[in-house]
C-alpha cells in the first residue's frame, strides 16, 4: 500500500533502537526524510543512513532539546509535516517496574514528567507552527496502554502518559480546523531495551519470581499482564500504525488513540 508519504519530513524521537527505530526504518522506506533525535546513535540507525536521514543527538530532558531538532528539519529540508513524538519510558538511570506508589519520591516524579510528559510538549510547541506554515501536518504522541489502565506498578509513568493522552485531545481539537492532526498509538508491553536490556523490566520481575528474563517475556510478562495475544508486542507492529496515522489515508483521524497493546486494555 502506498501510505503517499514520499517527499515528506518527519522528526521521530527516541530514534535510536525500538519503536522509534522501527518507525523511522518505516517512514524512510515510505520516502519520508526523517530528522531521528536520541542521546546517541546505535549501529542498527547507522544501518539505516543515507541522504534521507538525519541523526541529531540530544538530551530530550533539556528543556532546549526538542526546539533544535524541530529546528535543524527546518533548516534541513525546509519544513516539517510529521512528528512522532516516541522518546519515553524509564528516564536515563531509573529502573522500571516500580512496584508502589510509595516507591517514587518528588524527584522520580519530576524526572518521568520531564522525560514523557514535558520533552514531548515542548517538541509539540516548535512543531505546530512550522505545521501550520507548511499548510497542516500529522502528530502522534507515543503514550502506553497504562495511561487508560490505573494501576499501583509505575504509577508516575502511568500518570505522565495519562496526562498526554488529555493533551493530545487538546490539540486535536484546536488544531484540526487548521490542518494539523495529532493522535495517539498506546502500546502495551514491547519487546523493546525496557525489557530486553541488562537489569531492566524481565530481570526486575524474574528477580521477584524466581525465574530468568527470558521466561519472563515469553510467558510470566504475557500472564501478568493478561495479554489476549500471549505475547509481548513487536515494535515493527506498533511502527505500522505510527505510518498509517501520519498518512493522508487517514485525513479524517484526529483525536483519537489507538491501542496496540495485544489485548492488555480490556475496557470499552
């Protein structure tokens, strides 16, 4: 299917490995030319490299940050029409799961806001203008099945997500008349380096329950999470929907969120 893509530029952030290398892999095969923001860069980017692909490293927690890779698309290639606002999830140097509210003190909530909350407002605050001057333009916002499913575990991540999936509906409904779209994909547990790297989710929760991380993934993780699917999420899955959304295709989508969790939300 041709998503009508070609020629277009996008920035992605959180570019470097899981759904935001999956998705940048995806809109350049699309055309896209792809501004791809993170801390640094990773081999399989570098794999991706070309003349369609700029790699910007960053801190997204600067509040400076997301303002200068709006800026450098700009300067790039004149204009930007996508953002897909991906960087999130465990702030550099935090751990998740987090098993209590009464585990995070003022800092941890300060530091997860930055990271998923505000590093993705200010993103969205230099990209709607240069939308607005390109005649309109597609925003996703990276949230999480958690945001719409309240729970004790991560209760501070949960909260920061909830508070974009609210943002995104305010935008939308600000923006739309001007031809700016802005929706939401809400993932559940991906296979992604939260799960994956050395001392991250799978060994936090093997260490609880007497197992390896392996085994956590491919079977305790899906049960605990009762995940209809049976298993964690792929990123290249999560990738299709992004390109589908900031696709014309889907000019009539706006406001919405879309849950690409493997059956982890089950309320209407």
């Amino acid at each position: 299917m041709d998503l009508q893509l070609s020629g277009r530029v996008a920035v992605v952030t959180g570019a470097s490995k899981g759904i935001g290398l999956a998705v940048t892999r995806t809109l350049l095969a699309e055309g896209v030319r792809v501004v791809a923001a993170s801390r640094k860069s990773t081999p399989e980017l570098e794999a991706l490299g070309g003349d369609s692909l700029v790699h910007v490293p960053v801190d997204l927690m600067d509040p400076e940050a997301p303002g200068q890779v709006v800026a450098r698309a700009v300067a790039e290639w004149g204009g930007l029409d996508i953002l897909v606002n991906n960087a999130g999830g465990p702030p550099p140097g935090v751990a998740l799961p987090r098993m209590s509210f009464l585990t995070p003190g003022d800092e941890d909530w300060r530091v997860m806001f930055e990271f998923n909350l505000f590093s993705a407002v200010r993103a969205l605050r230099a990209a709607i203008p240069a939308m607005l001057g390109r005649g309109g333009g597609s925003i996703v916002n990276v949230s999480s099945g958690s945001a719409r499913q309240p729970a004790p575990m991560n209760v501070d991540y949960n909260a920061a997500k909830a508070a974009l999936n609210n943002l995104t509906k305010a935008l939308s409904e600000e923006f739309a008349p001007q031809g700016v779209r802005v929706n939401t994909v809400s993932p559940g547990p991906v296979r992604t380096a939260w799960w994956t790297e050395e001392g991250g989710a799978a060994d936090i929760i093997a260490a609880q329950a007497g197992t390896d991380r392996d085994t956590v993934m491919d079977s305790v993780a899906p049960e605990m999470m009762r995940l209809s699917t049976g298993r964690l999420v792929e990123p290249q899955e999560v990738a299709d929907v992004v390109a589908l959304l900031v696709s014309p295709l889907s000019a009539s989508t706006t406001g919405a969120d879309f849950a690409v969790d493997g059956g982890f939300l089950k309320e209407i």
